[in-house]
C-alpha cells in the first residue's frame, strides 16, 4: 500500500466524520420546531429525520459536483489532477483536503458545544479554502468561476449564504401572518393539534431536502480527493459507494441527534406555536430543494433560522429573543474565516512534518480536540430528556418581535 493510497484513506474516513458531526449538527434545521411544539417526541423525530436524509442523500448530485469542481483549482478541464501539483503523487493536494476537513470539524464541534446552530457548509468551505491557500496560495481557489457567469465561491456559496436566511424568513413571515389571519376565530386547541399534524409532514420534507443538500457536500469532497490522488477523473458524476457512505453517514450523525443545538432553535429564538412551526419549516424546505436543484451549496442552518426568526415576527405579540440571535449572526459570520484558520494551521503543521507523517499528525490532532470537546460536554449534557426544558438565561431580555434588542 502507498504512501498516497493510506493518506487517502485517512482524508475519506476524516470526510465521514465530519459528514457524521454535519447530521448531528444539523439535526436542528428540521427538527427543531417540531419537537418544541410537541409534535413529535424527540426520539421519534430524529429517527424520522435520519431516514429521510439518507434518502434525500441519493436524489441529486448539483450540490456535490459543485463542491468537487467550484471551489477548488486542483484539476484541470478534462478531470485530471494539475501535472505540476502532482510530483508527488498527489499526496500534497490529500494534504490539503486532509487539513480543511480538520478545520471543518474542529469548528463543528465547537459550535456544537456551545449550542450555537453555526453553519456546516461553510465550515467546510472555510476549511478547504483555508487549507488551500495555504498550499496552493490565493489562486487556488475558484473565486468566481470562469467569469462570465455567477460561479464559484462567491456565486455558489457566498450570495446564497447572503440570500438564503433573508429569503427564508420572508417567507416564514408572510406564510405565518396569512395563517394566523386565516385562522383567527378558530378554537386555540384545534388550530394546534391541526397543525402539528402539519408539522410532521413540513418537518419531513425539510429533512429529505437536507439530505439532497448537505449530505452531497461531503460525496464533492471525497469526490475531490479521489481527483487529487487520480483514482477519478469524471468530473460530471460522483461514484456510487461515495454516495451510499456519504448518505449513511449523514443519517447516523443525524439520527443521534445534536441536542444542544436543538434546544437553541427550539426554544432559544422564539416560543414557537405550532402554525409557525409549519410556516418556517415549510418555508426551509422551499429554499433548501430550489438550491439543490440549481446547484446552490447553502447552509440549511442559515435558512431554518431565517424562517424560525420570520415566523416570529410574523406572529402578532410574538416574542423574539433578539440577542440569541445576535450571537447566531456573530457565529455565522466567523465561521468561515475561523475554519478556514484553523484549516491553514493544519496545512502548515502538515506540510512542515511532510508526507504521510505530517497527515497522520494532524489526523490525531482531529481525535484530541474531538475527544476532549466531547468529554467537556458531560459537564453539562442535554439530551432528549431535558431538551425541552424551560429556557433559562436570566441576562436575557425577551422582547416583542421587531424591537431592537
């Protein structure tokens, strides 16, 4: 076995996890709500989420061919690794996607424990642009395509990062003030039992179309590693055990559920009624299958919360936590720089140590941080137990929705 083969297996084992951390992570963006409302219980509802990310995982490839040929110049036009980049086998380029995913995970982990609902995607992005950078310098990365069109980083991943949560929450809005208007004379405990149903299905469909989104990210990376090391070449497909591994991977992380962060969005952001709970994850599930199908890499995490805040302001007398969703704001904002840090740091302990050596080390910088982040979290653990409980934060002031905070 070569020296490439074995950094290549560790890059396709590191991508699973952190597709793994991503379930979990984003369990949240569809389930949230509808566990807060009671709809379903949480156990139930992370189990009917797992399932359906995994199907949604084999329904399109848009997002990861996006993901293996938009972000990062490390092959040429007909799918082959760069001749220059390649002297060594490839090992350099592994190297590269090796340290972004570590960047990835470090800060997946890290929101996660904090209970802050932070985008995956851009984590992975910041990663392996990160990473990129500082392998390969600043043109490394695909910044905008060939230019004749919106492409790239900047039109497949910023402007939908920009876009997404504002037009989610729009919608979110408008769709919860038509039902509240709809519905206004109606029994308080029909309209909720009514809608819970509803939840169930909105819920379902936010879950398939985030397996057609975020669960294809990490096929594009493998996809890109497979590239880099040229075991492929078509740069038109993704092979079928990438995207059986992805799939599984996504619906096992999501499966166990990111309780931290499904608190947060449950009961953190708004006290949600189950017609916003429909309204939001309706809205989520509209945003997320457009961009699947045109390509969009988006954070399903920036348009769950866009909608939950939308259905919030579109409730009268709702209240909004608008401080909670400051420091979601904040979060979003150094996420892909912060990764993309982290990433550069890995490349350059990598590469300053060398070939397989170099990979290994940072690989079980990855197992530290992970473990002891996870071990942290015992201190204070929320499971599906307690995810429901009250929220207690006595600096926070609950504001009607639409005042500054």
């Amino acid at each position: 076995m070569t020296e490439t083969t074995v950094i290549l297996a560790l890059v396709v084992v590191t991508a699973l996890g952190f597709d793994f951390t991503n379930g979990f992570h984003d369990t949240a963006n569809a389930m949230a709500t509808s566990i807060a409302t009671g709809a379903l219980r949480p156990k139930v509802a992370v189990a009917l989420s797992g399932i359906l990310n995994l199907i949604g995982a084999f329904l399109s490839v848009e997002v990861a061919l996006t993901v293996s040929n938009a972000v990062v110049r490390i092959q040429n036009s007909d799918g082959t690794p760069k001749e220059a980049l390649t002297s060594d086998g490839g090992t350099a380029l592994l190297l590269i996607v090796l340290a972004g995913l570590v960047g990835s995970i470090v800060w997946n982990l890290f929101t996660w424990l904090l209970g802050l609902p932070s985008s995956s995607s851009h984590a992975l992005f910041g990663g392996l642009i990160g990473a990129t950078i500082a392998g390969l310098g600043w043109a490394g990365v695909n910044w905008n395509g060939d230019g004749s069109k919106l492409d790239g980083v900047v039109g497949k991943v910023i402007l939908p990062a920009l876009m997404s949560p504002v037009i989610a929450g729009l919608v979110a809005a408008v769709g919860t003030w038509i039902i509240y208007k709809i519905t206004v004379g109606v029994a308080a405990r029909f309209t909720e039992n009514g809608f819970r149903w509803g939840q169930i299905g909105s819920a379902s469909l936010v879950s398939l179309a985030h397996g057609t989104n975020d669960a294809q990210k990490t096929m594009g990376v493998i996809t890109l590693a497979l590239i880099a090391s040229g075991e492929w070449t078509d740069t038109g497909n993704i092979p079928f055990w990438v995207k059986a591994s992805c799939a599984l991977a996504i619906a096992l992380g999501t499966y166990l559920g990111g309780w931290r962060i499904i608190r947060t969005l449950g009961k953190g952001l708004v006290e949600i009624a189950s017609p916003q709970g429909m309204a939001a994850e309706s809205s989520s599930a509209a945003v997320i299958l457009a961009s699947s199908h045109l390509g969009f890499a988006l954070s399903t995490t920036h348009v769950a919360t866009g909608s939950i805040l939308g259905s919030g302001v579109g409730k009268p007398g709702a209240q909004v936590r608008w401080r909670v969703a400051g420091r979601m704001v904040a979060a979003w904002l150094i996420t892909l720089p912060s990764a993309a840090v982290v990433g550069a740091l890995m490349w350059y302990i990598g590469d300053l140590i060398g070939g397989l050596g170099g990979a290994l080390v940072i690989f079980l910088i990855l197992l530290a941080a992970a473990g002891y982040m996870y071990w942290h979290s015992r201190k204070t653990p929320v499971d599906h137990n307690n995810v429901n409980d009250e929220w207690d934060e006595p600096a926070e002031r609950r504001e009607p929705a639409g005042t500054a905070a």
